[in-house]
C-alpha cells in the first residue's frame, strides 16, 4: 500500500470504505480510530434525551442546572455533594417515575457496588433536608411504598 493512502485513511480520506476481503490488516487499524469518532458522534447524535444535560430542569421552586452542577432552591444555591446531585439529577430526568433502591443504586453507584441498600435511604433523607420545605412531609420527593422513590413537580 502507498504512504500517500495510508495518509489519506488517516486523516479520514477513506474511511468508510472498507470490505473486508480488500481491506490490509494496517489500513483497518488506520481507520479505527476515525471510524470510532464518527460512530461515537452518530450515538450522540442519535440518541438525544427527553432532557439534555445541557437543559434546566424545573421541579415547582426547584431548578437543577445539570451542565453547571448546580441546583437552586427559591433562587438560592442548594448545597449538594457530588452523589446527592447525581441522585437528584436521576430523579429530575426521569421525573414522576418510581425507582427502587436497587434501581437508584446501580443508576447512580453504578453495578460494581456492593454495601448497605440503606446507604439509598440515607442520601435520600439528606436530600430532602435540603430541596424541602419539611423534609418530615416531603411534597417532591416523595416515598412510595413497597416500590421505591419518585420526584414529582
């Protein structure tokens, strides 16, 4: 194969155009990378969200800001650590559905956690000391009993 080939797949000239049987082993590996690129912007693309992280979300005095990391409450900024923003922001974007502790868990610990399903309950109880009016009789962030735990605006 001519280096000038090499160098056109390289900088994307050719990719695309590959067979298997036509293809040398060196010009697949060439164009990997670039294949993975386009590949990677087509699922980004294609795969846009009921809410973008770059989109506020509003839950009645609440506004949560995901692209900044912020939420505010009344206007104020709400204090959260970096878990209890992701819960919340689990929560925001999957508004008014019911999640289970072991849901919330793996959407937010990820699968490879192994511990205490009460460690949900605990981040759950903090966050609503800090997005409620009473956290005792929470309006938002509500219990549903038996299933898990839901947002509702």
């Amino acid at each position: 194969m001519a280096a000038a080939e090499l160098i056109a797949i390289e900088s994307g000239a050719k990719s695309g155009n590959f067979s298997g049987d036509k293809s040398s082993p060196k010009e697949i590996l060439i164009a990997c990378p670039k294949i993975f690129d386009q590949l990677s912007e087509f699922i980004t693309s294609s795969s846009s969200p009921a809410n973008s992280p770059h989109e506020k979300l509003n839950i009645g005095n609440l506004e949560i800001i995901p692209s900044e990391g912020r939420a505010l409450l009344d206007n104020a900024e709400v204090q959260l650590t970096k878990t209890e923003f992701l819960l919340l922001c689990e929560l925001a974007t999957n508004i008014n559905s019911v999640f289970s502790r072991e849901e919330l868990r793996e959407r937010v610990w990820g699968s490879e956690y192994v511990g205490d399903d009460r460690l949900v309950d605990v981040h759950i109880r903090r966050l609503r000391t800090k997005i409620e009016t009473d956290a005792a009789n929470p309006k938002h962030l509500v219990t549903v009993r038996g299933l898990g735990y839901r947002l509702q605006p």
